[in-house]
C-alpha cells in the first residue's frame, strides 16, 4: 500500500466510524500530506518511516517556526494513522510510540464576570427588533447551555417548542448529551419564533433553511459562524464592553467557570461541555484558582503585609 491509499483509507475510518467533522477531515489530510512529502524527500514513506525520521519531522516543524499548539495537532495526525495502520495490521509495529510532544505553553481561557455577562444579556433584550430578538435567543441559550458555536447555530426547528428544560445535542464525534435550557432562553426562543419566518431565504437554500432554528441564506442553512461572532461584537458595544472581550466561544468558558464557582463539581461541568477528557476540563479550575489568588491578595485584611 502506498502513502496516498493509506492516507486515504484512514481518513474514510475517521468519517465513518468516529464522525469526524469536514474540517477536522480536511486538517488531518493537510498535516498527513505534509508528512508524506517530508518523508518523500529523504526516501522513505510513511509506511517505511522508523522513529527517528518521525522525531526528525517534528524537528523540521520546528524550525520552520511553527507554534507547539500547531506542531502538537500536527503529531495527533501522525499518531492517530500509525495507530490505524497498525490497528489494521498494515504496519507491524508502531513508529509513533515513543515520540517527544512538544511543550505547550499553559494558557488559561479568557472569561467573562458574572456582570459583564448580565451586562450583554441585558443589552440583547433591550432591542425588540427581528434581529434583537434572534440576538437574545442566541445569548440565552448559549449562556444557559455552554453549547459550542456549530452546535448552536445548527439547532433543530423543533428546539424549545415543547418547553422542555433539557435538549438533547450531537457534538464532537457524534456523542449525545444532554445541556439545560433555562426558562429565560425558553422564553427568549418563544418570543423569536414570531419573527424567525423574516430569515428564512428564498430560492434554492429556503427548503433546507426551514430546518434550522436560526435559518439563513448562508449555503449550510442556517446563521454562519462569521455572523454570529459580528452579532456577538455589536452587542458588547451595545453593553460597553470592549468588542475583543466577547466571542461565543468566551461565553462558553463563562458558562463553564460560573458553573464552577456555583459550585458545581467537575465532572458534570465535563459532560454539560461536552468533553471527551476530563483533564480539558480542568483548565477552568486554573481560572478559579487565579481569581481566588486574586481575591485573598485584594481582600485579605492582611493582603499586603510584610512579616
């Protein structure tokens, strides 16, 4: 079997068997092809490559100046093939085993207080327009659910219509769970749904654009993630926060670490997120830790003093 077949017929197991996403598709074919033709041009392959041309790889990664965090997705790519070849029995031994992960710095996510949050919550329900109410509908269920921004915007019609508290959502490798919807996004998903029919488009995209809860003209159907990001910087003007403090994704990270301040355990906060590791989780009980670091420095009656 040559590079492009094998390369190929992993990728096939990965749509078909873990429901890999298009672009996550479309990233392990660029980090793979990149990998065959480094091996290509020392005269070997992928199926051929022993340790050392693999770790040699990483080395050449680096030098060409790229980050950790792009070098390490680049060596889950390499992993996970030689894992499916040798899975396969294509390779009797795996290459991949032993190799150094580069050291990613630790960065703690960014997030909102409690009252930015009420702030733009605030400033989306002061606007009755058709957008103003799309705009609250997006911000309650996304703050109520910590929902990812593909699995947001691509809700069913049906979502909220019988009142439910909890929606059933498909994420990341086609794992359900379940997320909660509060009674304010229920309420704000009511109020919507009498003027959702001014974006449904017209012309080829209408029948697949009635689906969706937040339909568009955009060719998936429903409101683009380009869209919603614009919304969400609007509406931190809106509340007079500064626009590159606000992103879906920050408000995901509020959801998380407001749940774990409430007090919440760390393991719910996991399958509420919709993570397939705990340990992506933790990174938000490095933001409690820092904010109570904070809090004893600037609160203490002793903050301060020297011995």
């Amino acid at each position: 079997m040559n590079d492009p077949a094998l390369i190929e017929q992993f990728l096939e197991m990965m749509s078909a068997e873990r429901g890999a996403a298009h672009n996550t598709l479309l990233a392990y074919r660029r980090d793979l092809d990149d990998l065959a033709g480094f091996l290509k041009g020392r005269r070997t392959s992928v199926i051929k490559a022993s340790q050392t041309d693999l770790q040699n790889w990483m080395t050449y990664l680096n030098r060409r100046g790229l980050g950790a965090r792009t070098a390490a997705r680049k060596l889950s790519a390499l992993r996970r093939l030689y894992r499916f070849a040798h899975a396969e029995k294509i390779l009797h031994h795996n290459p991949s085993l032993t190799l150094c992960a580069p050291k990613l710095p630790q960065s703690l996510p960014k997030v909102l207080s409690i009252a930015q949050v009420n702030a733009l919550l605030e400033a989306a329900q002061m606007d009755d327009s058709p957008q103003g109410l799309r705009t609250n509908a997006l911000m309650q269920i996304l703050y109520a659910s910590g929902l990812r921004v593909s699995e947001l915007l691509s809700l069913p019609l049906a979502t909220g219509q019988r009142q439910e508290r909890m929606l059933m959502v498909r994420g990341k490798g086609g794992r359900e769970r379940l997320v909660p919807l509060s009674h304010t996004a229920l309420d704000a998903i009511n109020a919507y749904q009498y003027v959702r029919p001014k974006f449904i488009p017209t012309g080829e995209n209408a029948f697949r654009a009635t689906r969706f809860l937040f339909p568009s003209r955009a060719k998936s159907g429903h409101l683009s993630r380009e869209r919603f990001h614009a919304i969400t910087k609007t509406l931190a003007i809106k509340a007079g926060l500064a626009p590159a403090q606000v992103s879906p994704h920050i408000l995901r990270h509020a959801f998380a670490s407001h749940l774990l301040a409430g007090g919440a355990d760390l393991r719910t906060v996991q399958l509420l997120l919709g993570h397939a590791d705990i340990s992506t989780t933790q990174i938000y009980t490095h933001v409690l830790d820092e904010r109570l670091k904070s809090l004893v420095q600037t609160a203490h009656p002793l903050a301060g003093k020297s011995g």
